[in-house]
C-alpha cells in the first residue's frame, strides 16, 4: 500500500497536468475516498502550493496558472524518456536557433537525478547507437517559432519577413493554418492572402514574425502535412520527370513517398486485368537522375518513361552494366 506522502505527490503530479480534477476521479488514481483526496488537498496548501477549488457541477481541484512549481520531480521511466526525447531531437535536427537549449537542459535534468538513477540513465545514453546520420541543424528562431504557433492556435495572422531560396528578400502577410517538422526541417504553412494562395515556407528563413490585429478561419478538413509534402513534391529543380508504372499504389509509395512525386491513377486499359493491369502517371521535380535507374530496378515493375529522354539513356546504360556483371564468370578457388 503507498505510503501518504506518496499519495500526495502522485496528487501534484495529477494536478500538474493540468486542467480541472474533479474529487472523484482523484479518488480513483489515489485510491482512496473523496475525503482523503480533500486532505490531501489540504496537505498541499500547507506546502504553499496555490490549489483552487472549483465549484458546480463539473468542478474539483486546479492548480493557480501561472504558479510556477518546485524542481521537477521523475521516475525512472520519465527521466528515460525526457533525456531520450532531448537526444532525439537533436539529432532529427529539430532544434531552434538556440541550439545549445537541449544540452543544457539535459545537464540541468542530469544534475537533479539521484546518482544511482543517473549512472544508468549514462550507461544507456554511452551505449547507443543511431542507424541514421544527424540531421542538418537548419533551426529557427526561438520566437519566431512561439509567435507563430500562437497564431495558429488563435488563428490570428503574422507578418513576417522571409528570405526566399534565391535570397531575395520580402514581407508579406500570412495566415497559418499549421506547423509541420519534416526531415529535420521546421515549416508553416497556410494562405498568403495578398496573392489569395497557399504557401509554404521554411521556419529558417524567416527573420521576424509579428502578430497582427483580426482574425481567420482555416479551411475545413486542411491537413497541414499533407498540403507541406505536396509543396515540396511540386518544388522545381533542374529535371520535370514523368513516369507510369505498373503496380499498385502501396508499393510505388515506398519508392516515391509525397514528399517525393505526386502519383495518380490512370484509367485502365480496355480488356486490362484490373488485379494486374492498374497504371499509375508519377511525376517528381529532381536536380539529378542518377538515383532514379536503380531505384526503378528495385521496384521491379513495369514502367515507361514519358519524360526526359535523358533518363532512357541512363537507364539503359545501368541495364547493361547490369547485364556484364551478370554474364562475367565466377573466379576459380
């Protein structure tokens, strides 16, 4: 059976989360009575920690906002996964401007723990190993990224001042329907109503971001991510490709995912086995096609080029290295 005091921090870290507690659902995380709850209630006020009471039907316990609470105090398991997620998220590259934040926080969260908790959360930390390369740090400014997500919340529009990939400079109104982390990179996306359009843009190359006066609503059913991922499947660089493939969308999504190519499926052929005979139109913007022969030689699928016939080159020549290495003999022993 836990021990009161026990009991009594469980009940702060319940009212740390936030929200109103209602008595009863106190009473059964604590297991306890709704009398006890109210002691311990009690218990935490002595303590100098701020609890209002929340009257009527739907009311219970709160913490005051704004109270800002004594040093963390974690488990095993939450120490584990807030050093875990610090890790994490430099390497993923979703940093902000202070890049330095997470490893002062993660020295701060280290220092705090108890000794015998702290060496094997490092012998866990020493041990690990990642499959994939850091991200690139391409990080926003601190407030530039709180002061649009606050538009977003309260779907209220910013001005901001961007730098554009050719580095021309401009500023423009924005109304922001969403944040999105893509590869180790931070966009916002929504209308730009000066022009009437949806863009997207880099949380990097914007300068200054200012609240301003009004209000809008985002279109129903706008997924963010999607519409960031379409965006940058439409990117144009130094090659417009254009395939059909033969196979089924599941599998020419492994191969070409949205950020990558916009697929669509083409009417079938007359007579066309519908189980085998489905083609699909995938079109993707690239600065080289090199990556491209073999990647279709790994889908294994029958496809055509429609365009540029530099491609067909490459992909026959691939076809016959592929075909020497094949024919050429084995070494004797």
């Amino acid at each position: 059976m836990a021990r009161p005091t026990a009991r009594v921090l469980t009940l702060l870290e319940l009212l740390q989360s936030g929200g109103v507690r209602t008595v009863a659902e106190l009473a059964g995380r604590l297991d306890v009575d709704e009398r006890t709850v109210r002691r311990y209630v009690d218990h935490l006020i002595d303590l100098d920690v701020p609890v209002e009471s929340v009257r009527g039907r739907y009311g219970g316990y709160r913490l005051t906002s704004g109270y800002r609470l004594p040093p963390l105090m974690l488990s095993d398991d939450e120490a584990l996964a807030v050093l875990l997620g610090l890790v994490a998220g430099r390497r993923a590259g979703l940093l902000t401007a202070t890049g330095t934040a997470s490893e002062t926080a993660a020295a701060k969260i280290r220092r705090m723990l108890p000794e015998r908790l702290a060496r094997r959360l490092d012998a866990v930390l020493d041990s690990l190993a990642f499959t994939a390369q850091p991200g690139e740090a391409l990080a926003p400014d601190t407030e530039v990224l709180l002061s649009i997500a606050d538009a977003v919340r309260h779907r209220r529009p910013v001005s901001i001042r961007y730098t554009g990939g050719d580095g021309r400079r401009s500023e423009r109104t924005l109304h922001p329907y969403g944040l999105v982390a893509h590869s180790g990179r931070w966009y916002v996306t929504g209308e730009d109503p000066g022009i009437g359009e949806d863009r997207t843009f880099r949380l990097d190359r914007i300068a200054d971001a200012r609240t301003l006066p009004g209000s809008f609503e985002p279109p129903a059913g706008f997924d963010p991510a999607q519409h960031v991922l379409s965006s940058l499947a439409r990117t144009p660089y130094r090659h417009a490709v254009t395939l059909r493939i033969q196979s089924t969308i599941e599998l020419i999504r492994t191969r070409f995912p949205a950020s990558v190519g916009r697929v669509e499926e083409l009417p079938p052929d007359d007579g066309a086995d519908p189980a085998t005979g489905r083609w699909f139109r995938v079109q993707l913007q690239a600065e080289r096609l090199d990556w491209l022969p073999p990647l279709l030689a790994s889908l294994d699928r029958p496809f055509v080029v429609e365009r540029p016939d530099e491609l067909r080159d490459l992909i026959a020549a691939l076809a016959d290295r592929l075909a020497a290495s094949a024919r050429r003999p084995a070494p004797r022993q």
